[in-house]
C-alpha cells in the first residue's frame, strides 16, 4: 500500500491537482477583496448607499438595529448580505475558470482522424505514406 501511494504522490497529476488547489484559495482570497473591497461599495451606493455585508433578518424578534449588536447578543439572525457577496464571488470565480478553460481547450490540439487503406480497409494514420497492414502505398490526401 505505501508503494502504491509513492506511485500516486510520484506522477504528475497529484503534484499538478496540489499547484490547482492552492492556487485556487489564492484566487480565492482575491476574488473575496475584489466584491467585498472594491465591487460591492459603488454597487452598495448606486443602491442608496446600501452595505451588503452588514444586511440581515433578526429572527428573535428583539429588533437589533446593527448586525454587530445582534451577533454580541448572541441572537439568531440571517445574514443575507454576506451570502450576496458570497454569490457574486462564486460568479466570479465560475466566470474566470470558465474562460481559462474555454482557452485552454482551444490550444489543445485536435487530433487529426485516421485515414482508411483502399487496399485492405483498415485505418491508418493520417499523415502515414504506407499502410503499416499490407504496405501498400496510399495515395496522398
């Protein structure tokens, strides 16, 4: 078992799958300063100076006015405003991983078909000037 973990922890994928993830959190914690530092405040203001991350739903009814109060008090509250940023920062972040992916798969190399021997029928590379089968000559394409 534990060479079959050195195996696993030898190949590329695991350290390349360990770079993403950490790599991830990073753009993470950018993305999160981004909405809540400098995205949410113009949109905050263009909405009557409005502070998502301080919006809540009191549901003990004693009527906190801010939500520095009713977390102090222990209170049961709901705290919309900070699952608000917290959608926009899953946007964000589906949005950029989208496009680096839509990019990545347009370097990736189409592979090109295999081509048919008129002779014996079977396939054979495309860029191949003989049938590896019957070793005739193929035409060129």
């Amino acid at each position: 078992m534990l060479k079959e973990f050195k195996d696993f922890a030898a190949k590329g994928n695991f350290f390349d799958m360990a770079i993403g993830i950490i790599m991830g959190l990073a753009v993470g914690k950018v993305v999160t300063s981004f909405v809540t530092d400098i995205l949410m405040p113009p949109i905050g203001l263009l909405l009557g100076k409005t502070d998502f991350s301080s919006m809540f739903i009191d549901i003990s009814g004693k009527g906190y006015s801010t939500l520095a109060e009713a977390k102090a008090a222990g209170a049961p509250i709901i705290t919309y405003g900070s699952f608000i940023n917290t959608i926009i920062d899953f946007l964000i972040v589906a949005f950029v991983i989208f496009m680096l992916a839509r990019q990545v798969n347009r370097f990736k190399a189409t592979p090109i078909p295999p081509k048919d021997c008129p002779f014996c029928f079977s396939k054979v590379p495309a860029p191949a000037t003989r049938c590896p089968n019957c070793t005739s000559e193929l035409p060129s394409q």
